[in-house]
C-alpha cells in the first residue's frame, strides 16, 4: 500500500476523516467524489493525479 502525498492540512485532514490513507483508496474514488469533501481542492486533485499516475493507478471513473 502507498502513502497518501502530503497535500496540504485541510486536503490531507479531509481525506483521513474520510478514512482514505493510501493511494489504492484514493484510486476507488471518483474526482468529484473527493471534491465534496470539505477542505479539498482542485489544487488537491491535480497533486493526486500525479502520484496515482506515478503508481500506475487512476480515478475511479463514472457513478458507480
């Protein structure tokens, strides 16, 4: 399992009180989905979408 990146305090707060401490976690997720947690940002995604496509993963895509 990968770390999460340190993104910043809210984004990283938000993500742990939603209880999403890995990069896998993050990859079951859609973009939107993660935007509607308070305290994360497009700033958070576009740092995300890094590390996810360093590791080889990706959003989720789609509602389901």
């Amino acid at each position: 399992m990968t770390d999460v990146p340190k993104i910043s305090g809210p984004a990283n707060d938000a993500l742990t009180e939603a209880g999403i401490t890995t990069l896998e976690q993050v990859a079951e997720h859609t973009e939107a989905e993660l935007l509607e947690l308070h305290g994360f940002g497009p700033k958070g995604i576009r740092l995300l979408r890094q590390a996810l496509t360093e590791a080889g993963l990706q959003f989720r895509s789609g509602p389901w």
